[in-house]
C-alpha cells in the first residue's frame, strides 16, 4: 500500500519531470529558431562575399552579378540628375597585346572623366602602377572610353561606380590584359578600398584587367586584389556622389546607374 508521502514524492517526481520535458523542448525549439537564424545569415554572408570577391568588379569577360541588402529606390521614384549624352559613336577597336609602356613613370599625369553628370578629375599612380596607366593614357588617346556608359552602380555592401566598358553589357574589354600592379598601396588599410579610389576591374584571377575600372564613393571593403592606380579629387567625389543618391534599376544594391552617366571624352595629361 502506497503511503501517503510516498505518493507526494511520486507526484513531486512527475512533475519534475513534465516540468524538464517542458524545458527539452523549449531549447528544441529555440535551437530550430537559432538554426533557421543561422542559416539566412550564412546566405546573406554568403551572398556578400561573393559580391566582394567575384562578382561586383569583375569585367572584360564576366557578366555575372550579385547583390544583396537594403533595396534601393524604385527607377520611376527617381529623377535623372544627368544631362543629355554628347553626340557620337562608342569604338569597338581591340588589340591584340597590351601596348608598349612610353610613359614617362618619373611624371605626374591626371584623367579627366568628362561625364554627363559632370567632370571627374583623377590623379593618377603613375610611378606605383605604370602599366596601368600607360593603357589609359594609350586607350584615351585612342577615343576608346569616349561615349560610354558606366554601366554598374552598387549601392550595398561595396559602393562604386563601374565604367570602362564600351559593350555596356560588363563583359568587354581591349583585347589585350594588363598585370595587377600596386597590390600593396599604403592606402588599402585593413582591406578597405577608401572613397576616392579608382582601382581595375577584372576577371576573378591575377592579372586580367582589361579596360574595365571602379571608382569608389564610399569606403568599400574588399580583398586587395583590384590595382589601385588614382585617387579622384573633391569635385569628382561629388560628381559620385550625386550619381549614387539617385540609385540603381534593380532595386537589390547592384544594377545600371539610374542616372545615365555616359563618359563624352575621357583625356589623360601628362603635367
């Protein structure tokens, strides 16, 4: 015969226990939440590494993109800050290999962007990335970046302006690559591509830049493997800027410019 304080003892038993199958399944269901959790993180990392490292400055024979974040506004919200494209024909000419290096590297030269959005002026690295900027210097004379879109604007993640592609499609290019040079620059601190930057595009791999190149409104964060050869001055900076307050076409962070930015004449001087 059951006693009456072995029987308060079985029911205090019991409900300890329905007391930790209660607690069992609270830390079930919070750890199926932190999973779920867990998992969209890892796809928005995911997402945005893959938009740092392959996919936003690839060009010359890319046209893969990515892009994730807090959308941008819609195209119809938007008023186009740009004037009007100056009259003319965008070149296809390539060549073959990448042109004899004639500049003179103990000089300072500067770019001139010549924007519907407004002039963009740049001093460049000459002496740190010469190969670089001798193409530039060879594809400007050769009318090559003239009447082209800049045909990528990220607004999330990294925040650039991408240019130099006369196809508008990302994939074009010279014909020719250049290598990476200044990989080093003083300036990429803690893998930060600082606002005023303008450094090559490329394939993904070493030494495939083309013609394709970036230029950064804001501090951008991404592996030190995109040849920083300028620096854009303060006028240039707000020509960016009011490029990137107008957004881009998708609405995820990484599409075509809203503002139609189209490079009438890009120069480069020797001073």
């Amino acid at each position: 015969m059951v006693t009456q304080e072995q029987r308060k003892r079985q029911l205090a038993r019991e409900k300890f226990l329905r007391q930790q199958q209660r607690r069992t399944a609270a830390r079930r269901k919070a750890r199926m939440r932190n999973s779920v959790i867990a998992s969209v993180l890892g796809v928005i990392l995911v997402g945005s590494l893959a938009l740092y490292t392959s996919d936003v400055l690839k060009g010359d024979d890319d046209k893969s993109d990515a892009a994730a974040a807090t959308p941008s506004p819609t195209p119809s919200a938007i008023a186009d800050p740009c004037k009007k494209p100056a009259e003319g024909k965008v070149k296809t000419a390539t060549w073959k290999k990448e042109p004899s290096l004639t500049i003179d590297k103990s000089a300072k030269y500067t770019m001139k962007l010549a924007t519907t959005c407004g002039d963009i002026d740049i001093a460049l690295k000459t002496k740190a990335a010469p190969h670089t900027v001798n193409s530039f210097d060879f594809l400007a004379a050769k009318g090559y970046f003239d009447h082209t879109k800049c045909h990528r604007l990220t607004t999330n993640g990294i925040y650039v302006l991408q240019c130099g592609d006369p196809t508008g499609s990302g994939s074009g290019g010279p014909g020719y690559t250049i290598p990476d040079e200044n990989l080093k620059d003083k300036s990429l601190k803690d893998n930060i591509y600082p606002a005023g930057t303008i450094a090559m595009a490329n394939t993904g791999k070493a030494h495939t830049g083309g013609s394709q190149f970036f230029l950064v409104y804001q501090d951008s964060q991404l592996p030190p493997s995109y040849t920083p050869f300028g620096t854009v001055s303060e006028s240039g900076m707000t020509v960016l800027k009011k490029i990137a307050a107008a957004g881009e076409s998708t609405g995820a962070g990484d599409g075509a410019p809203n503002a139609t930015v189209v490079i009438n004449k890009a120069t480069v001087t020797k001073s």
